[in-house]
C-alpha cells in the first residue's frame, strides 16, 4: 500500500508538471511501471532538442537523491523540509557544518524549515541538478551527499546572514533565499561550495603585486600557493622585476629576468590543487615595455625551449594607449628594464598612467626614458609585438590584454592608489602594492619577522541571472539582498594571507555581475548583431548598476562606509560625472551616497560563471552560445544540454559564437562598461582561419571603444580551461 502511495504521488507531480506528456491514457498505458520506469519511459519519448526532456530528467534525477537522503534520515521523503532542524544540528555536531551556524536556536531553525520550497526543485536542468549535486552539496566523510539541493540554498543564506543583528536575520535569511532558490542569482564557487561548512573559504579573486626582491617573489609563491590551496584564482603582477641581463647590487648582466620566476609559480599551481579537485590557476601580468615582453609572450607556447616554456599559467599583458597608438601608426616601440628605469630616472615606469586619452604622465615619462641615452633599450616595431602577441593567442588563447590607462582612469579609488593588472580572468581591477619585509630578528628561540602589508586584491563575487530577474521584474529586490550578501561574505571569510584580510576590509570590494544575456536577448526577440542590443545593454546594465550603487549606499547609512571612501570618486561624485549619470534617473541614488557614502568601494564586475550559469539554466556570462546543442562532457559523464527557452520563437536570435561579426560584441561591451566600476571578462571568438589583419582590427576597436581588458581569443582550433573560481 505504501509503495502504491509513493508511486500515485510520483505521478501526479509528472501530470502536474508535464500535462501534455503525462496525459490519463499513456498512465493506463503504464500502469505496471513503477514511476522511475514511467520518467524513464516519458524520457524516451521526447528528443534531445525539446525542452522538456531535461525537467523529465532532473524530475528523476531529484527524486532518487530525496529517496536515498530520507533512507539515510530514517524518514519519509514528504517530511523532508520537516526534518531540516534536526540533520542540521547534527551536522554541526559531525563537523560538516560550520560551528558559527550554532547560533540559530531551535525556535528559528523550526521557523526556517516552513521556508523550504521544494517545488523550486522543479526549476533546475538535468546538467544544472547533476552539477550542483557532484560539485557543491554536502557530503559526509565517506562521500556521500547528505544535503538536498533546497537545504544548500538555505543553508548559504543561513551562513551568510550569520552575523546579521538577531531581531531582523531571519526574514534576511529568508529574502536570501527567495533569491537563491529561484534562481534569479548564484554565488561564486567557493561561496557555493562552502559557505556553511566547515573550511574552505569564500572569494573568489586574488591579486598580488610582486617586488623586485628575492625574498618577495618567494614570499608571493608561498601566498599563492595558500590562496589556491583553498581554492582561490590568482592573478599575480610581474612588472616590478628587473629584465634579462640587469643588474644585481652592481654586477651587470647577470638577472635571469622574469621566466625563472614564472617557472616558480607553474610549479605552484601544479603542486597545490584547488581542494583536490583540480589544479591551481594563476594568470601572470607583464608590461608590454618591458625587455622581457618576447619571452613572456612565447611562455605558453607548444613549441621551442622547454626550460622557458609556462603551461600551466595563463599570460596577461598590459598595455598603455601610446603602444597601441604606435601599433596603428606603424611606429617603433622601445623596450626598457624597469629596475634600470628606477636606477637612472628616479622613477618607476609602470607608477604613472594617462589621465586623459591623448594626454597624461605616462606617455610624459616614456618620452622621458626614450630620450635619456644612458638607459638601455631595444627598438622594434610595435606591430611586431602585436603579431607576437597574437600567434599566441591563436595558439594558446592567451595572453590576455589589460588596457592600464582605461582601468585607472575610471578606478573610484585612484587617490589610495594604482592598477597594475587585473585577476585570472579579467574582471577585477583594484588597487595594487607589493608587501615588503621591513625587519626581521632572532628573540631567543623565536623568529620575528616584520611586513607592511601591500594591498593584496581580493573580490567577492555573485551574479545575477538576467533571463529570469529581467522577465519577472525583480532587479532591484534580488540586487538589495545580493549585496548585503556580498558584503557579508567580507567579514565571515577566513582567507589565511593577513594582507589580503586587510585589503578587504579597507575597500570591502565586491563584484556583482550577469550571466544570460544571450538568454534575455533571445527571450526579448533582439538579433545581437543590431543597434537594438546595444541600447538594451545599455539600458539593463544602467539599471543594474544604479540598483548596486543604492543598495551599497543604504548598507553604508546602517553599517558605515568603507574605510577609503573619504577623497574617493564615490565621495567626490566624480565617479557619477564621469559615467553622465546626473539625470533625475539617478538623483535619489546621488544624494543617498553623498549623505551615507559608500559601503563597498568596489561594486560591479563581471565574472565568466559558466559553471554556475549552467546550474542555473542560462548562458553563460555576456557570450554568445557555443552552440544550440552540444555535449557537456566530464569524466564519469555526456550529457547533452541545449540552449534555455529553446522553441520556434527564440532559435532564430541563438545564433552560435563563432557566426557572429565580434565588432557587435565589442560595441555590447563598449556599453556595458560605462556602467561596471571594475572589468568584464569578454572572449573574442575567431575562426580558426582568422587573417592577423582582421584579430587587429577586432583588438584595436577594443581598446577604442574602452573595454579594460579582453579575455581568451577562442579560435575554433583553440580549446581553453574555464575559470571556476570566478564562477558565480
């Protein structure tokens, strides 16, 4: 009888969620079927290319999961969310969960079990399910997923409203869950992988500056090498070290340069997994001026020296507007050693950057340089190093390009500070220093060692899901919870590098992007090849941004500014001159911040999130699709996904990546990043027969129409990793 029970349920929930497939007579038909052998059979009959093949799927997929975890509960499967208070105190008791969550009392826990929306189940794909069960939900020590996918989603709220004061945290744990649960936004990977249990932490994004010093570079190994052991994604910026054939305390000649160095920290990635489940990943950063800059481009390449050879780093290159004023112009570009530069000028090169297109103090100290005929240096074509670097990135997708002059012209905290580099994937851009050893003494049988700390960058990241947030009209609902969330993320993470713990607290940066803006265009009916997708970025992200700025701006009149805002463009109001926000639009935002400040220094940025996208049911980030369909294939898997809201209406504006004109997605981003205070991690997508004419044209509009940075060139020849610790 009581299988009989569960098999009438199972039923109904297919009828009620599949009417036109699950009609009375194909349940005559399948009567003698349990209902797994039912979904199994409804699954037969749809193909790959209907959309609800894969509800179908996740249907069964979730149903076997709350089967094996009400068995493991000693309970019924309807009882579940009933049974939340009790697993969740003993998880704390078994050491899954983190002890801080402790604080929640019986009374609340019994109230938050009443939130549970198990129907919410009903919005994930079969891949979005299979993910975030493999990847993220917990598991007891002998592997074996403990927690439902309701429960994570609670618990993240939970964890991340942890410190809220006690009269108002329940109902912000429970607007933190509306938001998760309906999938209208993610958290980053660590977040979602952590939050709320024990270990681990939960950024994102990290970005050191390394000195020119021996014990610096050493020292920024040993800090990536504890970022990534906790699974963070760094960017690390190499400029400040001396070139091939410098000086060392006077005798000439005989630097190794930068390569030894970066063989280091290839090592490091390699030897220090990202929690045992995959290697660790940092992104090196080189002026475009410096001697080095031939070796560092050709460090990724398959071919050559194997003792110069990086593969396992990603190459990033920065770059001022003059080099790509000289590249358009044909002229010559003159290559210097930074730490000969500091020696005979006085100065540090990399220090300065343009204030104005056109005009500003590094070109002045370039100039300078090139006229000093004690400093050494090469001579060689600017588009020699442009084709240089890209054979590279048609090769390797790499290196990455930095716009220098574009990020620190339009970075809200220029007046503590400068921006040397951005992050492993291309979206963060704050300020930068090396931390330096300022003394260190022998104390009996103790070693003192003394440090100023540098400002090790470090972003917190979540991201919004525009197909769905933008349909049901809730931006500024989820964006007001988003970056409470964000915020809180600052203060409960336990990073293990005390500059970077410091660093946070004095900007308090987040990072709150958007996946599905292929997925919103195809719902809104706009081609993205069109002047109508640029006026919709143009007016989503506006909106979006204001929605953030408020939100920081109401965070800061109940918990305080962050402590830079004092002399910063948020303060000043430079930062809404720059970006023409001085309309009525934005009056009440304006006023908010100039009576409250701001809570976070650093607000916007857009991560690639493919990972979290796809639990979600979206596409990924602001590009394109690869695809209508494809295979989404892992070590114990294939499973075929198609694009969301695939029907008749949507298919003709899913036009595929690599058949669209880039020129209309370099003009997108153009737009989009008037309103996005950091980066924006954006592929250019090449055939793989690309002419070096037409990649220069695609690099030069780039930089013209003021992107900060582009990501990979994915060329249809070139495969590249996806950033997952940036996933949000």
């Amino acid at each position: 009888m009581k299988e009989l029970k569960m098999m009438n349920k199972q039923d109904t929930q297919l009828q009620q969620r599949f009417p036109n497939l699950v009609t009375e007579e194909w349940l005559e038909e399948t009567s003698t079927l349990t209902w797994q052998q039912r979904a199994l059979s409804a699954l037969n009959e749809l193909s790959v290319d209907q959309p609800d093949w894969t509800f179908v799927a996740s249907f069964c997929y979730i149903n076997d999961l709350k089967e094996h975890i009400a068995k493991g509960r000693g309970e019924e499967v309807d009882s579940l969310p009933l049974s939340f208070p009790a697993y969740f105190k003993q998880q704390i008791e078994n050491g899954i969960y983190d002890k801080r969550l402790d604080s929640y009392t019986s009374e609340e826990l019994n109230l938050l079990a009443l939130v549970i929306e198990p129907t919410r189940d009903e919005k994930f794909t079969y891949i979005g399910i299979k993910t975030l069960a493999d990847r993220y939900l917990a598991k007891n020590f002998e592997d074996q997923i403990i927690e439902l996918p309701q429960e994570r989603m609670l618990v993240i709220a939970m964890m991340l409203m942890v410190e809220e004061p006690q009269d108002k945290r329940l109902d912000l744990v429970k607007e933190a869950y509306w938001a998760l649960s309906n999938l209208y936004m993610t958290v980053a990977t660590p977040t979602l992988c952590n939050a709320g249990k024990v270990g681990g932490q939960l950024s994102s994004c990290f970005i050191d500056t390394v000195d020119d010093d021996l014990r610096s570079i050493f020292d920024s190994c040993t800090d990536a090498a504890t970022v990534s052991k906790n699974g963070g994604g760094l960017g690390i910026y190499l400029g400040k070290i001396r070139a091939k054939g410098s000086s060392i305390r006077g005798f000439k000649n005989v630097s190794s340069g930068v390569i030894p160095w970066m063989k280091q920290l290839n090592n490091v990635a390699v030897s220090v997994d990202q929690l045992g489940q995959r290697q660790g990943a940092i992104a090196v950063y080189l002026d475009v001026w410096h001697k080095d800059i031939f070796a560092f481009l050709d460090a990724k390449l398959n071919n050559g020296d194997e003792r110069q050879r990086t593969h396992d780093l990603f190459t990033a290159v920065t770059i001022p507007d003059v080099f790509m004023e000289a590249v358009e112009k044909r002229e010559n570009w003159s290559l210097f050693d930074p730490h000969e530069v500091r020696i005979k000028m006085g100065y540090s090169l990399e220090d300065f950057y343009d204030e104005a297109r056109g005009e500003g103090e590094f070109r002045q100290k370039y100039a300078e340089c090139l006229a000093n005929s004690e400093l050494s240096r090469i001579e060689v074509p600017a588009i020699e190093i442009m084709k240089r670097i890209m054979l590279s990135q048609l090769e390797t997708g790499s290196p990455f390009m930095f716009y220098r002059d574009t990020a620190n012209r339009l970075n809200p905290n220029r007046h503590k500070g400068m921006i040397y580099g951005s992050n492993l994937c291309t979206e963060i851009m704050q300020n930068m220093s090396a931390t330096t050893v300022i003394e260190e003494e022998l104390e009996e049988d103790m070693i003192s060692i003394k440090k100023k700390p540098g400002d090790y960058v470090v972003c917190n990241l979540s991201s919004l899901s525009l197909g769905t947030v933008l349909a049901d009209e809730v931006v500024e609902r989820v964006v007001t919870i988003q970056v409470r969330m964000l915020d809180n993320v600052i203060d409960l993470n336990q990073i293990g590098v005390k500059q970077a713990e410091q660093t946070n607290k004095k900007y308090r940066a987040i990072g709150l992007g958007t996946y599905g803006w292929h997925h919103h265009l195809a719902k809104k009916g706009i081609i993205w090849e069109s002047d109508e997708a640029i006026e919709e970025v143009d007016r989503v992200y506006e909106r979006i941004n204001r929605a953030a700025i408020k939100a920081s701006a109401q965070l800061a009149q109940e918990k305080g500014a962050y402590p830079h805002y004092d002399g910063s463009d948020w303060q000043s109001g430079e930062y809404f001159r720059m970006r023409g926000y001085e309309n009525e639009d934005w009056k009440e935002v304006r006023s908010k911040v100039s009576r409250y400040g701001m809570r976070n220094g650093y607000v916007m940025a857009v991560a690639p999130n493919a990972t979290t996208s796809l639990i979600a049911g979206s596409t990924a980030s602001i590009d394109p699709i690869f695809s209508k369909y494809y295979i989404e294939e892992k070590k114990n898997y294939r499973i075929p996904v198609v694009a969301p809201d695939l029907d008749p209406t949507t298919t003709w504006y899913y036009k595929p990546a690599h058949a669209l004109d880039q020129k209309w997605s370099i003009r997108q981003n153009g737009a989009r990043q008037r309103h996005v205070d950091q980066g924006i991690s954006f592929n250019l997508y090449v055939p793989s027969t690309v002419k070096a004419k037409e990649l220069l044209t695609l690099h030069l509009l780039a930089w013209k129409e003021g992107l900060k940075t582009t990501y990979y060139v994915r060329s249809t020849s070139v495969s590249v990793d996806e950033c997952e610790s940036c996933s949000s």
